[in-house]
C-alpha cells in the first residue's frame, strides 16, 4: 500500500489543507476537523485505497484505516498538508467550537463524568461480583465465609467510589470547567460532610433540620447530596466562575489564600442556599421522568428508548447518559439504562455481522465483520457510522434490534450495578440477573441480525448496471 498516496487523494478530497482545522489519529481513525463540510467528497475518500469507511461523528470527520494502518498514513498527511500535529483532546477541543450550543454543553457533561467512568466500573464489576456471591450462599449453591479478610476487603472496595461519588464529581467537573480540581474536590466533599444529614435516611426518617436564613420568609434543609450529580456539577462551573474573576482581581500576594477560601466558601454557600435545591427538585424530576417511561407498561417505554438509543449516539447525544447512569445508582443503587445501552450496542452489531455474512464485496466484508465483533465488546462507532449508517437499512435494523432487546430489559426488571461497560462484558454488571442478560443479548443480536440480513443488498456497480 502507497500510504503518501491515500493521504494526498484523502488531502484532495477534503478540500485540501486549507479546509483542515486541525488532525489526530486514534487507535484505527484518522480524525479530522473540517472548516467547510460542503467540500469533503466522502464517496472518493470510501474508494481510497485503505480506507475501510468515512463518518462524521462529535464535529470530526473520521475515516477508518485500521490498526498499523492509520498511523502511516496520517503521517504522510500531516507531511502533505503542512497541518500541526494534534492529539485527539485538541482536535475535540476544536470540533467543539464548531458545535452549537446545545450540543457543547452535552460535550461539557461528557468531560465530566466520562473521566469517572474507570472508578465507578472498578466499584460496579466487584459490586456485582459481591452480589452474585451472596445470592449464591444465600440460595445455598456454595458456602461463603463473610468473616473471611478477602471478602471483608472486597466489600470495602466494591462501596468506596459510590461513597464518594461527590467528591469524584466535584474534581473531575471542577476539571472540565478549568477550575482547580482539588478545589473542586472540597466542593464536593463538603456536600457529603457527616454534619449535613444523609439523603439517604429522609425517606425514613424525614428532614432533621431546617435552616433559617430570613426568618420567617425562607428556610433550607440540611440534608446532604448522596445520591445527586447534577448540583454537584452547577457547584462546579460557580466554582470556576468565582476562581477566574478572583484570580484577575485579588492582588498576587494575597492570591494563594483568598482565592481558594473565597471560592470554595462562597460556592458552598450559594449552592445550599438557593441553587442546590432547585437542581435537586430538577434532577429528581429528569430520573423521575426517565423511571416513568422504563417503566410503562408492557415495556413500551424501554422499548421505545432502545429503538432510538442508536440514533442519539450519532447526533452525539449519548454522551449525557452516563449522567443518568451515575443519577439512577446513586438513587437506586443500579442502574435500569445500561443495560438497554447494552441491548441497543448488541443490535447494532447484529446489523452489522448481517451485512458481513451477506455481502459479496470483499471490502465491505473486510470491514463489517470486525465493525460487528467491536460493537459486541461495546463500541459501537464502527459499526454505526462505518457499515450500519452507510447502508440505512442496516442501521434500521439495529435500530429494531435495540428496542426489542430493551424490552427483554424491561420485562425482566434487569439492572446493572455499575457503568461503563456494555456488550458481552456488560453480562459482568449484571451477575444478579445472568440470565436476563443473556436473553437480552440473544433477542438484541438475532433479531437485528435477521432484519438486517432480510433488508440489506449490494449496491450495484456502475458496470453491472450497464
């Protein structure tokens, strides 16, 4: 393969350097940002040689050359196009500022909590571990030494990140909205402090305590965060807001501990005082919504959530969700939207795999098959954007398959005990309910399998035509 050369054809299908924002690569991408998108020929970029499949995707136009494959290349195209070299956090950075709005703040919401992500799958595998062992004991299937050292220090581990939830939030937003994260941290922190009351003994025990703040007119509860993320991450951009104005205005000698104090003080106060309960009653009203509509009869609703599931990954949606993830364990101790996640990346590789057995194109075959076996594992952008998408009727079928499997979800009660993970090792959030999961996963796969396989032919070429 002349990789110089597929990167010139990719360069002059682009609309050339002057169209190029900036280029990254990822394990098998390249990913670019582009200035005018009415120039990028995508039909001449699928035909490079190489090329496995070209997407857009988070504001980034990526084309799939593979492992060892794309490196070569973007090299040669960052040779070509006289482009600085850029890491993949730049070149998201750079798409974002292209995005509207609504679609940045979704991205500020991914920064937040998908850095988190690693913590709480720690937490969530050995949680469900824990549970499928004790479900084992008490059903008498083996005999379980709780007393044992081993088990006593799993069970530490298995509660410690969702114990600390806030604090994890409070850094990581603190991060995002280039706050100094440690000070995020003490937000966060103090939101959980053993001088507040726990949230989680109102519903048993009612609010203890009330504070006045103008007697008479209006009160607060003191009653801690446990089980919110949402006023967290508004503490957090007030925390920022207040860092940066200080930082500008409080003369360099006094800088290291008025600011800080400041901050965090003022921060905290606001937050308990006025804005935190508005984002509580918000929050709880957004999971309320959701657990409504999982949980409408027949399960019509987690039908409908898995059907469009795929959908919302492509317009980049998807990265708010584990917001809800975090939202429903922190409430409810698992989680009722990963698993329909889960159901929704299996469809979508069911669709692809279809493609993979029918087609007679070896170089559609070379990428669908790979696409398909990626989105079991739980990514799904291959198959998505490199072979469902491409071909419509797949991605429809994928679509099916989701919501069909989303219903298993909902007419078994299946629940994860932790996020982050999907598709064949999702089965490891879920050692409750084995299972339930596998059903799920069979329903997803066989029935996007089918429907893909019955709704996608060859296109074909110009010389068969003639």
């Amino acid at each position: 393969m002349d990789y110089r050369k597929s990167a010139q054809e990719v360069l002059d299908n682009v609309g050339g350097a002057d169209n190029v924002v900036s280029a990254a690569h990822c394990a098998t991408r390249l990913r670019l940002v582009i200035a005018d998108n009415a120039k990028v020929n995508k039909g001449a970029i699928e035909n490079v040689d190489g090329a496995k499949g070209v997407f857009e995707a988070q504001g980034q136009l990526q084309i799939i050359f593979g492992t060892g494959t794309v490196n070569k290349v973007y090299e040669e195209f960052i040779a070509l196009s006289g482009v600085e070299a850029a890491t993949k956090a730049e070149v998201k950075e750079a798409a974002a500022q292209q995005q509207n709005i609504f679609m940045r703040a979704i991205k500020v919401l991914g920064d937040v909590f998908v850095p988190i992500i690693p913590a709480i799958v720690a937490s969530g595998l050995l949680l469900g571990i824990m549970s499928a062992l004790n479900f084992m004991a008490s059903n008498g299937f083996i005999a379980l030494d709780t007393n044992n050292f081993i088990y006593k220090i799993a069970d530490l581990v298995s509660g410690t990140s969702f114990g600390i939830l806030q604090i994890l939030i409070g850094y990581s937003a603190a991060k995002a909205f280039d706050a100094n994260p440690y000070l995020g941290a003490v937000v966060g922190g103090a939101f959980i402090n053993s001088s507040l009351q726990s949230a989680y003994t109102v519903a048993s025990e009612g609010v203890q305590t009330m504070v006045t703040v103008i007697p008479g007119v209006y009160s607060f509860e003191w009653v801690g965060y446990q089980g919110h993320v949402i006023p967290i991450v508004i503490a957090c951009a007030i925390l920022a807001f207040l860092e940066k104005r200080l930082h500008k205005v409080v003369p360099e000698m006094f800088d290291l501990f008025v600011t800080p104090l400041v901050s965090v003080f003022v921060t905290v106060l606001v937050t308990l005082v006025a804005v935190g309960p508005i984002f509580v009653w918000a929050e709880n009203a957004i999971l309320g919504l959701i657990q409504t509509l999982l949980t409408l009869p027949f399960g019509i609703g987690s039908f409908i959530v898995g059907l469009f599931y795929a959908p919302t990954v492509v317009t980049g949606i998807h990265q708010m969700y584990t917001a809800i993830d975090l939202g429903q364990l922190a409430q409810y101790g698992v989680t009722y939207w990963l698993p329909i996640a889960s159901a929704a990346n299996i469809a979508q590789g069911g669709a692809a795999l279809a493609v993979a057995f029918k087609t007679r194109d070896a170089k559609i075959k070379g990428l669908a098959l790979p696409s398909a076996l990626s989105a079991f594992m739980g990514i799904t952008e291959p198959a998505i954007f490199g072979v469902n998408l491409r071909f419509f009727k797949p991605f429809i079928a994928g679509c099916i398959g989701g919501g069909c499997g989303a219903l298993v979800c909902a007419l078994t009660s299946l629940a994860a005990s932790g996020t982050g993970v999907t598709g064949i090792f999702g089965i490891l959030l879920c050692l409750a309910q084995p299972v339930q999961y596998a059903i799920m996963f069979a329903v997803a796969a066989l029935v996007s399998f089918g429907v893909s396989f019955v709704l996608y032919k060859d296109e074909l070429k110009a010389s068969e035509q003639a």
